[in-house]
C-alpha cells in the first residue's frame, strides 16, 4: 500500500476563531484562500496541497443528511503543521513573520542537515517552516 500513497493532500488545523486565523494565514504567510465555510472552516491552497483551518466546536457536530457526508472531528490543544521551503527563502519568511509581529520560538540546524524556524498561529498551533532536506528529501 506504501507505493499506492502519493503524499499528503490536506493538513488540517483547528481554530476557535477562524477571523484571527484567516487573517494570519492569507496576511502574514500569504496563503491563497480557496473558500471560506462560514464559522466552521477556511481552506488555503499551500503548494500542490491544502491547508484546512477547522473550528472544532463546529466539525464536532455530526452532518445533516442533506450535507456532505463527512465524519465528526476535531481535536483540542495546539496541534502541529510544518511548510515545506526552499533555504534560500528561510530567512525571508522569519523576516515576514517578524515584520508581522509573530514570534520566532526556535531555530533548529539539524544533523543530518537542513534548516528550520518554528512559530505559533494565533490558535497556538506550533508551526514550522523546514527545507525538505531535514527528512533526507530533496
């Protein structure tokens, strides 16, 4: 089955409130926003996949039988996504995050190579922005 599976499509986070979310992932990171779901999601394309910000107070809720028929989810804590960037636009985008008032919470230069800078969403989502290269990808 391992052959079968291309890569990953969607990474999904979730966001008590998506206004803050939207704004940080289309102002700062400067995401494309592909729809918006009213209060219970905002979907961004992000490369060749998606990028989907759920509010889990919404998700939770079963679907009506007139809806999409998408299973209940949800999490609750800060959860964890991490953007694929090439080493030459690393410190760009630490220096966008900065200008924008966001935090870097680390910098990690990793053994076997490559770099990393992690940061928080306005959820608290741990975000990361790594050269491929750290997971021996080219």
């Amino acid at each position: 089955m391992n052959d079968m599976l291309e890569g990953m499509l969607e990474t999904a986070l979730y966001a008590d409130d998506l206004d803050k979310a939207e704004a940080f992932y289309e102002g700062i990171l400067g995401l494309s926003k592909i729809s918006r779901g009213g209060n219970r999601h905002v979907f961004f394309r992000c490369g060749a996949g998606v990028l989907l910000l759920f509010n889990p107070q919404e998700t939770i809720k079963p679907p009506s039988p007139t809806s999409l028929q998408v299973p209940p989810h949800g999490t609750t804590g800060a959860g964890h996504a991490c953007f694929r960037v090439c080493g030459e636009n690393l410190d760009a985008i630490a220096a966008r995050l900065t200008s924008g008032g966001v935090a870097i919470e680390s910098e990690v230069t990793w053994p076997q190579g490559g770099r990393s800078i992690y940061f928080r969403d306005p959820a608290g989502n741990s975000l990361e922005c790594a050269e491929a290269r750290i997971w021996g990808i080219e």
